[in-house]
C-alpha cells in the first residue's frame, strides 16, 4: 500500500511542478498557495500569492476561536482579493491541502477537479 501511495504522491506532485511551471511563465495567471495550523485555538493561516514578474506576496492572518476551514477559507479569499487587483490577471491557481475547503468556494459541476 504504501509504494502505491508514494507512486501516487510522486505523479501529483510532478503535475503540480508542471502546473506551476507552466503557470508562472503566464502574465495573466496568478497562483497561490495556502495553508492552516491552528495551535492553542489560535489559526495561523499563511498565504503566498505569485504573479508573473513580481516578488512572492506573503500574508499572515491570525484568527481566534476559528476552524481550520474558515481559516483557510479567509487566507484564499484574500489571495484572491489580491490577484483580483491586477487588471490583467485571467486565471487563479489556487493550491491548498484541503480540498473540502476549495469545494465550499467552487460548484464541482462548474469547476471539475
């Protein structure tokens, strides 16, 4: 089992270099990575969003009393806001570990994954 799991870490983890790769090339596509931990019921979640041409952008946000999920709902919203603030930007990679989390944003009958 655990040579089938590491094969299939191994394949999705060349896709997403090859997404990004292929992405931050693009003037009109941003990216942004997200993550959570949530230590003591503070959730630190961290942001980094990357455009074409421009340094990384890396926000932090600290909620209190919050899931992981509105955590991590919050740090792609502003990510968002952020890429949204460029003109030229037609695509937004979003990349999280918690898929669940992107489903709450996006209709999978719109979006497929």
């Amino acid at each position: 089992m655990s040579v089938t799991k590491e094969k299939n870490d191994k394949y999705h983890t060349h896709q997403l270099d090859e997404i990004v790769l292929e992405s931050s090339s693009s003037p009109f596509t941003t990216i942004i990575a997200s993550d959570v931990s949530i230590k003591n019921n503070v959730a630190t979640s961290i942001s980094y969003t990357h455009m074409y041409n421009r340094p990384i952008i890396k926000t932090i946000y600290y909620a209190v009393h919050v899931t992981s999920t509105k955590a991590e709902l919050l740090a792609i919203k502003y990510g968002i806001n952020q890429a949204s603030n460029f003109n030229n930007i037609s695509k937004i990679i979003v990349v999280t570990d918690s898929i669940h989390v992107v489903r709450k944003i996006f209709k999978p009958s719109v979006h497929p994954y």
